[in-house]
C-alpha cells in the first residue's frame, strides 16, 4: 500500500498517467508471455491492449469525474467487466470431440481486465499482488494438472484405421476387460482423408494408460492412434 498513499502517484497528473500505463504495458506483458509461450489463442499483443485499454478507461472515467462533479467513478470500468464476456468468448473453442478449450485463456484476459482498472485506478499494490499471483497459479496448475492426469481413468484417443475392422476390434478390446467407450464418433474415409475416430474409453486402473493405448495401437485396422490431452 506504500504507493498508494503518495500524492504524486495517487492523483491524477501528468506522471500517475503515465506511470499507470507504462505499469500496465508490463503487468499485461508479463501475462501476456506466459500464455504466449504455451501457444494460446490471446498471447502478448491481446493481454498488453486488454490491460492497457481498461487502464486508459478507468483514468478517463477518473478524468472525467473530476472535470464533471457527480459523475459515477465506477461507470466505465463497470461496462469494461462485462464487455470483456465478448473478447473472451471468442478464445473459448468447442473441438470437433467437443472438448472445450480456451477457458484459461477467457478467464486470465477477464482478469487482466481487472488488473488494467486496478492500475488506472491507482491501486498498484492489488494489481501488482495480482499479476505475480495470477503467473504463479497459470504455471503451477499446469503442473497439477499433468500430475493428476496419471490419475485419470478417462483416455481420450484419435485413431486413424480401417473403420469397419477397428470398430469391431475395439469394441470387442473393451468388451473382453471391462472398459467403457464413450462419445464414439466416426469420420469415414474421403478422397483426400483417411478414416479417422475419435473416442473416450474408460479403464479400471489409470497406472494401465500407457499399456491401453499401446494395446489399441495393435488392434487389427488401426495404422495411427495418438492420445489427445
């Protein structure tokens, strides 16, 4: 809280101006890189301008409660939170196995959102506590998910083959040890594709996922199966 009780930083002046967006340049840069390396939908550029874009209309609805007394403070930051719903619906992808993904990337860019009000705002600390907490969480929560995926009983599989001979086989694999094979969908075979399925197939133990896999990889008509994380 210590620059928040110093004037210079805390009104509204040439220098808080300045110093807030430049804040908010780094403090989105920094989300920004960490998505970028993990090839997400919104990588620097996005993070920077939701950042940078939320701080200007924060210091602007500031501006102009100072230069129009009984303006609401909260009016154009309130709009930004729920305009962001907008930008980050459009990372949020439904795969043709309808597997969701980029609800990581909606939630950090809503939250880079919030930081950018928190900088324009003048409230360094809770941005800067907030950015530093955010990067830590995105890559420690990469890590937990891949350890507790060893623990998963769901193997989701991509399995390019001959489809008439691999359905069977497959079907008679989970049969013969009692596994469960869901969301089956098929893709026939076109002029310029191969036949390819897609499918979850639910073991008794997870320690077996590599022996699973490895086993459907030797069924009769299966020529590639790779597992989808």
């Amino acid at each position: 809280m210590y620059l928040e009780s110093i004037p210079l930083f805390y009104e509204l002046n040439t220098f808080s101006i300045i110093f807030r967006i430049i804040l908010a340049l780094l403090l989105g840069g920094i989300l920004g890189v960490e998505r970028e390396k993990k090839q997400r939908p919104a990588g620097f550029r996005t993070y920077v301008a939701v950042c940078l874009g939320s701080t200007l209309a924060c210091i602007t609805n500031i501006y102009m409660c100072q230069a129009l007394n009984g303006t609401d403070p909260a009016r154009i930051p309130a709009q930004v939170i729920s305009g962001m719903g907008f930008l980050g619906a459009g990372t949020i992808i439904v795969t043709r196995s309808n597997h969701i993904k980029g609800l990581t990337t909606a939630a950090g860019l809503w939250c880079c959102a919030t930081i950018g009000i928190a900088v324009g705002s003048g409230f360094y600390s809770g941005a800067i506590l907030c950015t530093i907490v955010l990067v830590i969480s995105l890559k420690s929560l990469t890590i937990v998910d891949r350890r507790f995926s060893k623990f998963n009983k769901y193997i989701n599989l991509y399995v390019e083959c001959n489809q008439t001979e691999f359905i069977r086989e497959v079907l008679q694999y989970a049969r013969k040890n009692d596994y469960n094979i869901y969301d089956l969908e098929v893709y026939p075979a076109t002029n310029s594709t191969s036949c390819y399925v897609m499918f979850n197939i639910k073991i008794r133990n997870p320690a077996l996922r590599a022996l699973v896999v490895e086993d459907i990889r030797q069924l009769k008509g299966s020529h590639l199966v790779e597992e989808m994380t």
